[in-house]
C-alpha cells in the first residue's frame, strides 16, 4: 500500500486493496488549500503504481474572458438576411427561424499538428448540418463533428497564417441567450490553447 501525503494531509490508502487497488478521493470548495500543491507518493513494495491529480475549475460561461497562448481564435456571428451576413450584436433581437452563420477565424505564426476546435453552440439554437464528416475550407482539411452542444473540429495539419471555418445554425428559442465560446487547442502541445468569450444575445 502506498503512503500518500497530500499537502498537510495524509491519505489512508488500504482501502484501496478491498476494491482492486484502486483508490478516489475528492475535495471540493473550502476544502482546497494552497498546500495542496504538494504531493508526494511513495511505494513501500517493489510493484509499479499509477495515479493522478487533478484539479478542475469552473466558471460561468458568460464570465469566460478571451484568451490565447501562442495560437489565436476569434468567433463572430452573422444573421443571414436576403443572402447577405450581417454582424449579431448584443442589441441585435433574433426571431424563431433566424438563419445564423457562426464564422471562427484561426490564427497561428508556425505549423501545428493534431489540433482541436470546440465551438459550444449558442443556446436557444439548432444545427442546420445534422450530420458529421469530412471538410475542408481553402487549403484547410478537417472532420467536422456535429453535437447537441457544441460543433468540434479536428485537424491533422494546421499551416500558419489565417484559417476560416464556418457552419449554419437555426434559432430555436427567444430571450437572452449566450453565444457560447469557442476553443482552441493542440492536443499533442497543449501550450498552443486559446478561447474566445461568451457574450449574450437577444
């Protein structure tokens, strides 16, 4: 059995033995302190061990500020009107059966592989595109995944410069709504993450 020390608390994991060796604990709230940082595992027998920790935070949504760490990603959306974009603003009042086109601009100085966009749909909305697959926009190939909230991308290869993926949606509810934020990340280099805000619309 391990000896766990968690910051000034030392963790009790016999228990972990009754149940195949494996062992959760989780604090919430007040419960969490600055010493909690530190963690030390030592194995007093000589068998291999795995664990983890980690630490989840939560906002939100429309308290999420926009943010980038070596690559960019800005989110805008457009009302379609007699075939013409025109730019959702706060002020803007939406109908039902408004068709509104979401525009994500991607920005990277250099080359990356593997990369993720998670764009969270805008409540009060429906996808137009029901189905998933493979896209491509300009030089830029990917798979589009359709979700009940939110739209990811996946992309082998992303070169540098300036990217523009965009997809349809259908509003399906009145009131103020958030726009969702979308996200950007390389898998493989997780430095390489950035997000837009949240905002509200009517």
């Amino acid at each position: 059995v391990p000896t766990i020390q968690l910051g000034n608390e030392k963790i009790d994991a016999s228990a972990a033995a009754k149940n195949l060796g494996y062992l959760k604990r989780t604090w919430t709230g007040k419960e969490i302190e600055p010493s909690m940082g530190k963690m030390t595992v030592t194995q007093n027998i000589d068998e291999p061990a795995f664990g983890s920790l980690s630490l989840i935070y939560t906002e939100e949504i429309d308290k999420i500020e926009k943010n980038n760490t070596g690559i960019g990603i800005d989110k805008k959306m457009y009302l379609i009107q007699d075939g013409k974009e025109v730019l959702i603003t706060p002020t803007t009042v939406l109908q039902l059966g408004d068709l509104i086109r979401i525009r994500l601009q991607v920005e990277t100085n250099q080359t990356l592989e593997f990369v993720h966009i998670k764009d969270t749909k805008a409540s009060g909305t429906e996808n137009v595109q029901a189905l998933s697959g493979h896209q491509s926009a300009g030089n830029l190939y990917y798979y589009q995944a359709m979700h009940d909230a939110s739209t990811d991308f996946f992309i082998d290869y992303l070169a540098r410069g300036k990217h523009h993926l965009t997809y349809d949606l259908r509003v399906s509810g009145k009131g103020i709504q958030s726009t969702g934020y979308a996200l950007v990340e390389c898998m493989y280099a997780p430095e390489f993450r950035a997000n837009t805000k949240s905002d509200l619309i009517l």
